[in-house]
C-alpha cells in the first residue's frame, strides 16, 4: 500500500527562519495586540494585494462577520449556496438572512441573472464568493448593486493573489475577505484579512476586531476580539516570500493533471478564466458518472481504498443544511445548477510539495477506473 496523499498539505517555513522569528517575538516580549510582526504583515500585504486600506484577524470567519458589520448589513444577503459553511454562518451569526442565488455552470460562482428577482425590501447587500480562486462576474454584480443601492462584500478566501481584468481581486467592491487558514495557498496557521474600497471602513473594521476600543479608549460600539498575534503574522512573513513560487509549483502539477486526464470520458478539469492572473489553488475536476461509468462519490470511494484522499468540494451545498434548508430560497427547484455540481466535483491532491510522480499515480488510477468501467 503507497503512502496515503491527502488533498492538500500545508507550506511550512523552514525551521531554522521560524526560530529566529521567534527570538525576535521573545525579545520584543510582545505577543499580540498589533506588536511589529503584525503591523510588518500588514504593510507587506497591502502591497501584494495591491489595497492599502488593508487589516488582518485571527481569521477569515471573524473577518467576515466584522465586514458584515462594517457595513452595517442587516435583513437579507444575497449570496451563493456552492461555497464554504463559513459564508453562510457569517450573516447568520449577524442576525442575517442569507438568500441563495444559483450559480453559473461553468465558473461555478453566483449567476447575475438571478440577483434582481431575488432583491426585496430587507435586501442590504451582495456576499459573492471567488470561487476556487475564479473570479465572479463582478462588473454586473457591482451594477445591479449600484443600482439598487446594495453594499457588496466579496469572499475572496481563495483567491489570494489574483489578479482580474489587471486588477488586483481585492481592489473591487465594498470590502474582500482573504482567508489565511493552513489549507490555503497563502496561510498565517489561521488567520484572514480584509481589504477595503474607503480608509473610513478600515478604521471602523479595526476598532470593531478590538472590542470596538477607539484610540482614546473609550468605546463607542460593541466589539469583538478578531486579532491576529504576532505568531501568527511571523509565519506569515516568511510565508509570503515563497508564496510566488508554491504558486508557480502548483500550476506546473496542475497543467500535468490536465494533460493526464484529457481524454478520459466524463472527466472534465475547472481550468482557470482567461483574463485573470489565477493562483491555483485546488485541482477540481468534474465528473459525468453516465460517461465516466462510476459517480463522484464511488470515485471518492475508489481514490480511498488506494489511499489517495480527494474532497467533496463543495459537497454538501450551503443551502442544504439541516440550519438553512428550510429558507425558501434553498429549495432545489431555485438551484437546480449548484445541486447538479455539488454533486459532480471532486477537488484531487493539490500542494506545492506533491511529487509529480504521484499526481501521474492518480491520474493512472482514474484512467484504469474508467477503462474497467467501459468494459462492463
Ligand atoms: C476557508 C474559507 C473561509 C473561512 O476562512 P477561515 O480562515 O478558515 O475562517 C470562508 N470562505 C471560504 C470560501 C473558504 O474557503
């Protein structure tokens, strides 16, 4: 039996650069609270990210919820059910209703068409989300936004780095939120951030992850603890000096998937949009179980047995939630798309360090799958 390959190992700095971070965070006996490292992250990311209305948090969740207050969302949010738990809990936790917009077919991101027929009196804003690092269609969102005067805030926990249209992601809408947790191309362990269209949001965003705390102390709304510390920030530094190259690793193991698996029925790749500067950050493909013989989830079965761990990503919809299920805006006949790919997607192994001779082993297996499946 080969070593299992799990779907995503995290980068690591390297030990010895850990260490010396560490003596510097020991000297400075500073731990949190905006300490240098944090503050030093800070700066460095609003440059990579191209916004320097830019703040960190203990991680993408908070930094959602905080946005949401931030912009003061209340009543209902449109967003999308294809997308991580942590979108959707973020408006409830805000005492929000999340309202779910089908998605596009083939980027998998929320479908402009839909948003006006489900905008009403309670509507504050749009949450759209960047899927697998592919931008939405943010030109239409951020019309029909405008013309209905909604507030939009992107998640763009997987789109670290990219760029659409020669913009940094970032740069459009109200407010993005990057997340920085261990699986993600870019990480901090946990961590996120937000980049914001106006410095007034910043201000307020960075009072509100400090208990609402102003610079004289005094409190003029009701807080939270969204902190990054100053571990947290120090892996992030060294991180961000090899995160070019883990970028441009994955998109060599990506470009060999898809040359391994072309040509095998009802298995298709999510490649990235033409017109963006992509991150690579998962190996999602498709899969047609009347082609390919054999459904996502036999397939997910069959990679396990071999000790190849894939995910089902995203499997189960948002919308489907035992907590979300019950809102008229999941039933299925008003999603019909993200149902058909939540149940067809299979995200394969994918991190910089994966060895190139185990995505061809995969690649092998899903091939002698498919080919014992068309015998039959
Ligand atoms: C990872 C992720 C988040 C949450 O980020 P955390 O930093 O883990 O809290 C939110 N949305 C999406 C789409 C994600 O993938």
């Amino acid at each position: 039996m080969i070593n299992p390959i799990y779907v995503t190992q995290p980068a690591l700095p390297e030990l010895q650069d850990m260490c010396t971070m560490l003596e510097k965070i020991w000297q400075s006996k500073q731990l949190s609270n905006h300490g240098q490292m944090v503050r030093q992250l800070e700066n460095k990311l609003a440059s990579y990210l191209g916004n320097d209305n830019l703040s960190v948090f203990a991680n993408g969740t908070i930094a959602l919820q905080i946005a949401c207050k931030t912009l003061d969302l209340r009543g209902e949010v449109i967003t999308t059910p294809f997308t991580f738990a942590a979108t959707a809990h973020a408006l409830a936790w805000s005492g929000i209703r999340p309202v779910f917009c089908d998605i596009e077919e083939d980027s998998f991101t929320l479908d402009p068409n839909h948003l006006e027929a489900l905008i009403t009196e309670e509507t504050t804003g749009i949450l759209p989300v960047h899927v697998f690092g592919n931008p939405c269609q943010i030109g239409k969102i951020e019309a029909i936004a405008a013309q209905y005067k909604l507030k939009t805030l992107y998640d763009a926990a997987h789109a670290f780095g990219v760029k659409a249209s020669g913009r940094p992601i970032g740069s459009y809408g109200d407010i993005s939120m990057f997340s920085f947790h261990a699986t993600k191309v870019f990480h901090t362990v946990e961590g996120g951030a937000l980049s914001f269209k106006d410095p007034a949001l910043k201000k307020r965003a960075d009072r509100l992850r400090n208990f609402g705390l102003n610079d004289d102390n005094l409190v003029s709304e009701p807080g939270t603890n969204g902190k990054m510390n100053e571990i947290q920030a120090a892996v992030g530094l060294l991180l961000l000096e090899t995160v070019t190259e883990e970028i441009e690793k994955r998109k060599v193991l990506i470009t060999l998937y898809h040359q391994l698996l072309s040509n095998i029925p009802g298995i298709r790749m999510i490649l990235p949009q033409i017109d963006i500067t992509p991150n690579y950050p998962y190996c999602v493909i498709r899969i047609d179980s009347r082609e390919f013989g054999l459904t996502r989830d036999a397939l997910y079965q069959e990679l396990m047995t071999r000790n190849i761990f894939s995910r089902k990503y995203f499997y189960p919809l948002c919308s489907n939630f035992g907590c979300y299920r019950s809102l008229p805006s999941a039933s299925l006949n008003h999603l019909p798309i993200a149902n058909r790919v939540a149940d067809s997607v299979l995200s394969l192994p994918l991190y910089g360090n994966l060895a190139e001779s185990d995505v061809a082993r995969i690649c092998d297996i899903i091939r002698k799958i498919s080919k014992q499946r068309q015998i039959k």
